[in-house]
C-alpha cells in the first residue's frame, strides 16, 4: 500500500529535504507519495503582485529550475523589470524580483484575483514541472507576518528579513487574522491520511510556526496516529543557513538543536515530536531530549548534494519506523 | 496669456502629431501648454494586468523611449516574462508583453488596485519624464471595446486588432458601461479652458470614437468656444498607419478624407470640424467640405520626422486661427 509522507515546512531547506525524499524514495524503489504542507505566512503582496516565497522555493527547487548558486530564485534569472518597479517605485529597491519570477508572480496574482484559492493557484504552477510530491498551502487564507521591534513599532516581515537581513533587534512575531484562518482541504487531509510526518529542518518561528498556528493544524498533528520526526536546522548552535537565530532570539529560544526540539515538544507530553535528527556536533543533546521523551540520533544533517539529502531523508524515515 | 491647445486621440498617430505640436510650439516659441484627451476604450486586462495601449503609445513617445522602428512599445525591449506568462497560460501568445512595458502595467495595475483613478495613475506615470504636455484619461470610468462579428458573437477589441489583425470582418463596436461613463475632470476641464482644440489623425472609430461617446465629452466640445481642427488619419483613400479601414468599414464609412470628414460633422450643422486637414492627394476632397461648411485644406500629412510634424502642427494652428 503506498506510504504517505507529509513533509511540513516552507522555503529553501524544506525543498532540499523533499528533494531527498524524492530521492530516497525513488533510489529506494519505495511506494510513497509525497505531500507537503507549506508555509504561507511569509507571503507579501509587492507592486501589487503576490510573492510566496516559502512556496516558490519548494517549486523552483523540485522543478530543478532553482538558482542553486544564488540559493534562492531561478536559474539564469534577469531583472529588468524590477529596476522599472524600482523607477515606478512600487516596489522597494531592497526587494529583487527577477524576471522569470515575475512570471510566477503575475500568474498567481492573476488567477488570485479571479477568485482562485492559494490551492488551486499552488496546483496550476504545480502543473507546470514533475515535481514529485504535492503542495498545498497551510491554508488558503490570507496570512501576511509582521515583526515587532524594539521601540513598539511593526514592519512587514519581508522588509525585516530581505532588507535588515533580519538584523534589527525584534521582540516577536504577528500573523494578523491567522486565529481566524482555516486549513487547506489539502493540508489536512494530507496530515489525516499521513503514514509519517517529518518536520522539514525549516526556520521553526516564521517557517513551520505559522503552519501550526493555524487552528486545527497542530491538533490535527498531535492527534494523528503517524509518527511525526523532525530534523533540526540548527547545527553545533548555528544555523545551517538563513536567519533562524535571529527569529529564535526574538522569542526568547536559544539557537540549539535542543532548544528548537523542546520548542516542539514530545509527543507524550502534548508536543509534535516523536524523533528528532541532530547533527553529530550535538551529540550531548541526545540522552537530555530522550530523557525528555523524545528518541533523538546524531546523523550526517548537512545536505550538500543528492546522495547527503536522500541519506538524510532516509534517517527520518527510519526513524519514523524505529518510533512507530 | 498661455495658449491652450488641446489635442483629442491615442496612440501612434497622435503621439506623432502631439510631437509635432510641441516641437512646433518650442521653436516658434509660443507660450502654450498642451493638454491631450487620451483614448482609454482600448485599454485591456490581460494575466490580471491593466494595458493602456493608447496612453501608452503616448507616454512613450513623448518620452523619447518608445521603439521607433517598430512603432510601439519600449526601445531595447526584452520578453522574458512575455514567455513565461504564455507558458503559464495567463496571457495569450499573440499578445506581446515587453518587459520594460510590463514595468509600466504591474506599476499601473499596482496603482489601480490601491484605488487611484486612471488620472491619478497617468500623473504618475507622466512625472517620469519632461513630456512636455498633459496626458488626461477622457473617463476615469472602466472601459473595454467588444468588436462585434458577423455570426453575431463578439470578442475583445484587443482580440480583434491584435491576434486578428482587424480582419476578422467586423459589423461594430461595444463599449459596454459607457454611457455610465464620467469625464474625467482633467479632460472636461482641459476642454472647458481650450484656446484651440485639434482632433489628432487618430483611428476616428475605435480611438476619437470613444472619447466623443463618453455623455459630456462630445457636447462639451460642440458648445466650447474654442475652433476645431481635425487632422486627417486617411491619404488618398489609404490609411497613413494602423487598421482603421478596417474599422470604419465595420460601421459603413468610407476610407477616405471626405468621409471621416463628415462622420465628424461640421460645426455649423451640429458637428465638430470647424476646418479639416487633408493630404494633397485629396485635393478634390476640399471644395464639397468646403461647401458642407467645414473649412479644408490640403497640406503635407506625412510626420516623418521632426520638421514635417511641427509643420503639420503648425498648419493646424493657422487653421485654427483662421477660422475663429
């Protein structure tokens, strides 16, 4: 019977771990299918256009048209009409559109505003590549994050993250409107029907922390019958890569592999986790967190090409298995 | 005290004259300003964008930037994100989108969706350069063109003129709405303090057309004290640039000077050509306007350049002149 893998997270380390799935399960001739819930919540509208940066990172990634050098955005990417915006000055001159991206962007705007969900918009551009696994949104509602700073005032997120590089001093984060935001039908079915679910080794504030502010989400999570492993994003107390720390500072949660874990929580004692993958430079967080509940292994986390992520992806799975 | 000259049209062929009228002004050093009446019934959404062919065709080439070879749109233009709007499907392959050009419909669009008027938004889109005249939207109203075909169905005027190149035989025009169209204030105001208005040798159907039909424009234009001179767009039976033969076969009008002519009117019977500028190939043309009341003259109608603009400009003014 086919395996359902539910991956949670959003953005460029969440697509290099489902391209390791993809990977492992294809190498590893398994029946699966790939579903995963993204993040939305870093979403912005800019010039008018809705950006979805956690979901276009997933696309481009699996659709194997991302810039791989750059990190992030299209392969072969110009930006003519960006350096216009910037002229118009609807758009800000610290906010890089590319051309190719652009596309993206006009066409999910385009079928937004003629009354398309965040879901069938993810389905169309989907459509597009073999991605190997599916989509959808946490919810089809609109969620755009603020941050609040230091002297009480709120910027967008984008402004904070692309612009201060995360940098200024923040105290917390807003998802306005999100207590009244719904799960995708996607979402959470995927989660009800889940043989496994992993945390993908996103940013656990801004990234997988809006997925579970979703009402509905978390609880769905801790009450399915899968076993649910996480992968931490957190390496020796640095982040492998983006600006985790800074998020995880700004809510008062030190930058360690264990920390993020007990942020999530055990499974037995109401949280997410019921394994946990660390890096092998934070092997003394092992015994506290299985103490705590958690069953947690060192592994090789860092995905540096295909066979490091498919191997990574195959720990989870394993782990998932050993948990279950 | 400041001439007033104001020009009625859209697109190519009034961007053309409009430059004409403005180097001419410059070099005889008149004290003028010139405010233009802008054609808006071409306008179109396409992959969620606003397009503003005529105002566009305007803006550019007031600026300096248009493509002066092909005859519209930005020079040194790109499409990147033409091909991939095709590929996405949200716009159709036959409708060509620069990227320079994208720049000036995502800023529009933009705009129009934080709830400026499309007066407001040619404002802005005018402050980028020294255009050296006044652009005025003739509704701030929404209006799009239907061209009505034979078998009784009908498509989008863009549709028509563009993927079909007007051959599609045509049997009329639709602008749906607009007699619940309001003049914007600009142009009603423009007209209202006109010291002379020419009516540019633009498409007199599907350009002039509309902005006669917007309720005010056309009676505002009859009763102003102001003369009108119009400038024909057909040289010998053939039209100088464009398709409007095709439109004004549509509605059962001569493609000629004479018949443009009295589609207009003459001032005197209710109409609004008060003199009328022919090409020298239409010479025959001159006595029976003449003898309907219209004042007519031949001069060169050709604007290939500079100096023939400015002198066609400069033979309207006298015109106008003579005829007050």
């Amino acid at each position: 019977m086919t395996q359902r893998i539910v991956v949670i997270g959003g953005g460029v380390g969440c697509a290099r771990f489902v391209k390791g799935v993809r990977e492992h399960v294809a190498r590893a001739g398994l029946d699966a299918r790939i579903d995963v819930v993204v993040n939305t919540a870093d979403d912005w509208w800019v010039s008018g256009l809705r950006i979805a940066p956690d979901h276009d990172s997933l696309l481009y990634a699996l659709a194997g048209v991302n810039d791989t050098e750059r990190g992030w955005g299209r392969a072969g990417e110009t930006e003519r009409v960006s350096a216009e915006l910037a002229v118009w000055g609807t758009a800000p001159e610290w906010f890089t559109l590319g051309d190719l991206d652009l596309g993206t962007h006009i066409a999910r705007t385009a079928w937004l505003r003629e009354g398309l969900t965040v879901s069938e918009v993810y389905r169309r551009l989907g459509a597009r590549w073999e991605l190997g696994a599916t989509l959808h949104p946490a919810t089809d509602d609109e969620i755009d994050t603020h941050v609040l700073l230091e002297d009480g005032s709120s910027i967008h997120f984008q402004e904070w993250w692309v612009r201060h590089r995360a940098q200024l001093p923040a105290t917390g984060f807003v998802q306005h409107g999100i207590e009244l935001a719904q799960p995708s039908l996607g979402a959470a079915g995927a989660i009800e029907l889940a043989d496994v679910i992993l945390l993908a080794p996103s940013n656990p504030i801004v990234s997988i922390g809006p997925i579970l502010a979703v009402p509905g989400l978390r609880r769905a999570l801790v009450d399915s019958p899968a076993p649910i492993v996480g992968v931490s994003g957190i390496i020796g107390g640095a982040v492998v890569r983006g600006m985790a720390d800074a998020c995880l500072a700004a809510v008062g949660i030190e930058t360690s592999a264990a920390a993020v874990a007990r942020h999530y929580g055990a499974r037995g004692a109401g949280g997410l986790l019921d394994g946990w993958l660390v890096g092998e430079e934070d092997a003394d967080a092992v015994s506290p967190l299985r103490d705590a509940g958690i069953e947690t292994r060192t592994v090789p986390l860092w995905m540096r090409d295909a066979d490091t992520s498919a191997r990574l992806a195959a720990d989870a799975l394993q782990l998932a298995a050993d948990v279950r």
